[in-house]
C-alpha cells in the first residue's frame, strides 16, 4: 500500500514554470462596468508571498481581473507554513484580513493548497471578519489526505519523518508542530485521528459532541465556492479531497463523491446547502497538484473574480 505522498515538489514550482511559460501581460479586461472586488491569495506549504511564482500567480490574476489581489503572508512564509498549526496560521490571517482597509466591504478568496483549509477556517472562526463573497479553491485537502506527507530525499525533511513516524502522527507533539499533520485523515485509524487530530475534525464539524452550527451557517453564507481538482494529483491522496470526497471509514479501495459522504448528506458545514442553491462548482483540471494554465485560470478562476460572478457564465459545470 504506497501511503507516502512527497510534498517536496511544490506547487510553487509548478506554478513558476506555467506562469513563466511567457504569459502576456497584455490581456483585456474589458470596460468593467463595476469595480471587482479585491482578493486575497492563500498559499501552500514551502511557498512564500515573495516567491516568484507565487508573486506572479497574483500578478497575473490581477491583470486578468482588475482586481486588487493581496497574497497574505503568514509570519515568514516558508517555515511557518510547516510548523505552525493551521489554526494558529488561520488566526493570523484572520487579523490580516480584519486590518487590510480594501476588504472591509468584502472580497474573493483565492486557496492554493494547504493555504484552502486555512481559508476556510478564517471564513469558519474569523469573528468580525469582513465578508467572503467568492472562495476559489485549488487543490484543497479539504475532506483530509490519507496519507502523512513526508518527503524523502532533504535531510531535514527525513528528520521529520523520522519524528512524525516514531511518535504516530497523531501524537500531541507533532499535531502541534507539523502544520498538515492537521489535516491527515487515515481511513484505518478513525479513532486516533478523531481523538488526536487538531485540525481538520473541528474544521469540518465532524465531532458530534463539538459540532458548531455557527461554521456552518458562516460557510453557507458565501456566494460561490468553486472547488478545482487536479485529475493528476500526486500530493493530495486522494486527489478527489478537492472536491470533498474521500475514503470510507476503513476503506482505502474506494473513493466516495462529496455527496456520498456523511458531511455532505447531514451537511455538517454547509457544502450540501450551497450545492442545493447551485452555489458550488466542481471543476477539475488534468495536470498535476496546481498545475493550471493561463486558458484555464481564465476559465474557471477569473469568472469567479469579476464583478456580478453568475454561474450561467460557466455553462456545463454545475449539477
Ligand atoms: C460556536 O462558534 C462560535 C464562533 O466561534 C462561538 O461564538 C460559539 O460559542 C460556539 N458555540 C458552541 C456551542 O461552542
């Protein structure tokens, strides 16, 4: 059974080749009769606001839109995405997007990565948040990943390992001081991953006796989620956790759709409310974790990014 997902090859990269492959920055916009909301950009683990690729994801979305995008950064980027629990890493943001006076009348909410399920925690636990109108979401471990990403081949990384390993992944220790820890999910230990997993159970209001109908009502109060999978997804295990589908409990053969899931079907966070209004989009893409093209960011993000975003504008993607 491969359960080991390598994180070393992020999406950065991916997205610095795409993005380099000569991009014009001359695109029309066209005359928008109405200014575009601002949007924030969230990145992954490893990357950093001041990677190019990164810079130039925002550049460009910016350019495609018209929109102000601000990528925010969580402490210094790089290793505190890593090693900060993701809750704590969703406060920062929380505060950052209460103080950025261009969002105080709301704004579009980006997600690459890890970066999606702090998103989501910020639109779910942010007190006195300005609103989140559209969430596009890349290649978001959502529903968890079945898998504890380690990364074989940088010293520190084996290090890691090494420590994820002896003292079980959902040990105290490093759910508080290996950030995606947080949103492992191994479908054969059930238990441990409800009793000791610090993250993603809350997120996701998967604990009856903790279940918040606060996040619930919060998320579903969105306009838009747009959820992209990418079909060759070698980071994300299952790739389907884009789209909120996952593994049944004890079961690694079968991947269930969202909608087979008992967090869609007793819609513990609103995703089935916002499907049922035609509010969520489930796009995929073929390349690999956040491998998207220029044709494709102007198909399936920018829309959401334009003023008076209507479904209709993306015909054949709704159920
Ligand atoms: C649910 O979450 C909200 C917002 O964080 C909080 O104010 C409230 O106390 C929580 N309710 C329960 C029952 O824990």
């Amino acid at each position: 059974m491969e359960l080991l997902v390598r994180y070393r090859t992020l999406f950065s990269v991916s997205l610095l080749l795409l993005l380099r492959a000569g991009i014009s920055l001359e695109q029309d916009v066209g005359a928008l009769s109405l200014s575009p909301l601002p949007f924030i950009v969230l990145h992954g683990i490893g990357d950093a606001c001041r990677n190019e690729g990164l810079a130039r994801f925002t550049q460009v979305l910016m350019v495609m839109t018209g929109a102000d995008g601000y990528c925010i950064e969580i402490g210094d980027g790089m290793s505190d995405s890593f090693f900060m629990r993701l809750d704590k890493q969703a406060d920062i943001v929380c505060e950052q997007v209460k103080s950025i006076k261009a969002l105080q009348n709301g704004y579009n909410m980006v997600g690459l990565s890890q970066g999606n399920v702090i998103g989501r925690a910020v639109i779910e636990y942010c007190e006195d948040a300005p609103p989140v109108n559209n969430f596009v979401s890349l290649g978001g471990p959502h529903a968890g990943i079945a898998a504890v990403p380690l990364c074989r081949a940088l010293i520190l990384c084996r290090l890691l390992d090494a420590i994820i390993i002896r003292l079980g992944v959902y040990s105290s220790y490093v759910q508080n001081n290996f950030a995606p820890t947080g949103f492992v999910k191994i479908p054969t230990d059930m238990e441990g991953y409800y009793r000791g997993c610090l993250f993603l159970p809350k997120l996701n209001n998967e604990l009856p006796e903790s279940r918040n109908e606060t996040y619930k009502q919060r998320l579903s109060s969105i306009n838009y989620l747009a959820l992209i999978k990418f079909e060759a997804d070698a980071v994300l295990y299952p790739a389907d956790t884009a789209w909120f589908g996952f593994f049944g409990a004890n079961d690694f053969r079968k991947v269930l759709p969202a909608v087979e899931t008992d967090l869609y079907k007793e819609d513990w966070i609103g995703l089935k409310t916002l499907d049922e209004a035609g509010r969520v989009a489930f796009l995929s893409v073929p390349g690999g974790h956040l491998a998207i093209t220029e044709a494709e960011m102007q198909e399936m993000v920018v829309p959401y990014l334009l003023p008076n975003f209507q479904p209709s504008h993306l015909p054949g993607y709704y159920y």
